[in-house]
C-alpha cells in the first residue's frame, strides 16, 4: 500500500509541477547555451569584463530559482515554509558541499594510476599477475571513484537539498536522514545515474566514421539523447525524493 501510494505522489508530483518542469528543460538549455557564450566573451573593455564577472551569477541565481521553484511545487503546502528567496538560497550550502566533495573526488581521480600502482606492487606474485593487475587496480579505482561521484554522494544530499529549498534554515534533520536511508532513494540513485550518467557517456564512445554532414547530425543527435536522458533522470528523482519528503513527514503526524 506504501508502494502504491508513493507511486501516486510521484505521479501527482509530475503533474502539478509540468510549468516548473517545462520551464526547467528550457531554461537549462538557455543556461547551456549562455554559458558557452560565456567563455567567448572578450574583455578588452570594462563593460565586457563586468559582464564576464555578473553572467556566471545570473546563471547561477537562474539555476537556483528553477531548482527551488520546482521541489516547491512538487512538495506542495509543506510547513514550515520559508520565502522562496530563502529557499533558493539555501541550496548554494549543499552545492557548496557537492563542490567541495567533488573537488576531493578529482583529486583521487588524479592518483588512480598511481594508487594502482603502488597496490599491484604490494601483492605477491601470483595475486599480481591475475587478480590485482594493475589494470584491474585501476579500473576498481575509477569505479569507486564513479559510484562515490554520481550515486553516494548525491543519494546523500540531494533529499537535505530538496528539504532546503522548502525550510531552509528549519530543516527537520532526522526526517531527511530517514529519506536518506530509505533503499528505495538509494535505488532511484542508483538506477538514474546507470541511465542518465553512465548511458549518454558511451554515446560518444568509438571513432567518427561517414560523412561530415552525417558526423554533425551523429553528434548533435548524441548531445540532444543525452540531454534528454539527464533531464528525465533529474526531473523523476526530485520528484522522487518529494515524495518520500512527504511520505516521512505523513508518519511524523
């Protein structure tokens, strides 16, 4: 019955927030487009150098009333509520975190060859020449180090994220802790990021092959699958997590 009434939500959820939906597919898009317009953006004269400065924040303060616009009408009339200037605010606490978490993550990316290295050196000669080869090593590296980046570390803060943007400063901790640990929110996590990271990231696997007009319709047809993809991911499990919010905070009552 928990099931079915999750699913319900879930639904429900996609369905109250189509305009916020809508207007996300679009507006990152535009944010995609404009930030590449970005680093093309000269700086010869103040005017230009001032717009360097002021455009990532505008796309940054876009991002963040999207993403708050989006879990709160999802979540519906969740109290407390705080103003959404607060709500969207808060998120930059947790995209602070993923920044710092990530930039560790970049650094054992860094290491890998080296860890693996350093671990086939250690073991004796036979697990050396079959079990921890050094190419076996290193690609269990990388995997942790893909499982950390793309299904722990989001599984962790996206549902303290989502409650944010609702309560900001008047989170319920153990509320969201017990989202947290919900297999079904670690699942989703896991399934989205098989889906929307790991699939697209092999369409651009192999060489170029055909003609250069068939290359461009291949490359662009690839970008717009992936996109599609990562938006569908995202949407379904910020939907999710709005859900199992709700669902925990119903047997709180």
């Amino acid at each position: 019955m928990a099931s079915r009434e999750l699913m319900r939500d879930l639904a429900r959820n996609l369905r109250v927030a189509r305009g916020w939906i809508l207007a996300q597919f679009i507006g990152f898009l535009l944010i995609i487009f404009a930030g590449i317009g970005w680093t093309r953006l000269p700086d010869k004269y103040w005017w230009q150098f001032a717009l360097s400065v002021l455009l990532p924040l505008l796309l940054l303060a876009a991002a963040l009333m999207l993403k708050a616009g989006i879990v709160r009408r999802m979540m519906g009339e969740s109290e407390p509520r705080v103003p959404f200037l607060w709500g969207a605010l808060s998120l930059l606490v947790w995209i602070a975190i993923v920044w710092l978490l990530w930039a560790l993550l970049d650094r054992w990316d860094d290491k890998i060859y080296l860890w693996a290295g350093y671990l086939n050196s250690k073991a004796s000669a036979w697990w050396r020449a079959r079990i921890f080869t050094y190419q076996h090593l290193s690609l269990w590296l990388s995997r942790i180090e893909w499982c950390l980046r793309w299904i722990v570390i989001p599984a962790l803060l996206i549902p303290f994220g989502a409650a944010s943007a609702v309560r900001a400063w008047r989170l319920r901790w153990l509320s969201t802790l017990h989202v947290v640990h919900n297999w079904r929110w670690f699942f989703a996590v896991a399934f989205f990021a098989l889906v929307g990271v790991a699939l697209p990231s092999h369409f651009f696997n192999g060489l170029p092959h055909g003609t250069f007009s068939a290359q461009i319709w291949a490359v662009a047809l690839k970008l717009i699958g992936a996109y599609l993809l990562m938006f569908l991911g995202w949407t379904l499990l910020l939907a999710w997590v709005c859900a199992l919010l709700k669902q925990q905070e119903a047997t709180r009552l």
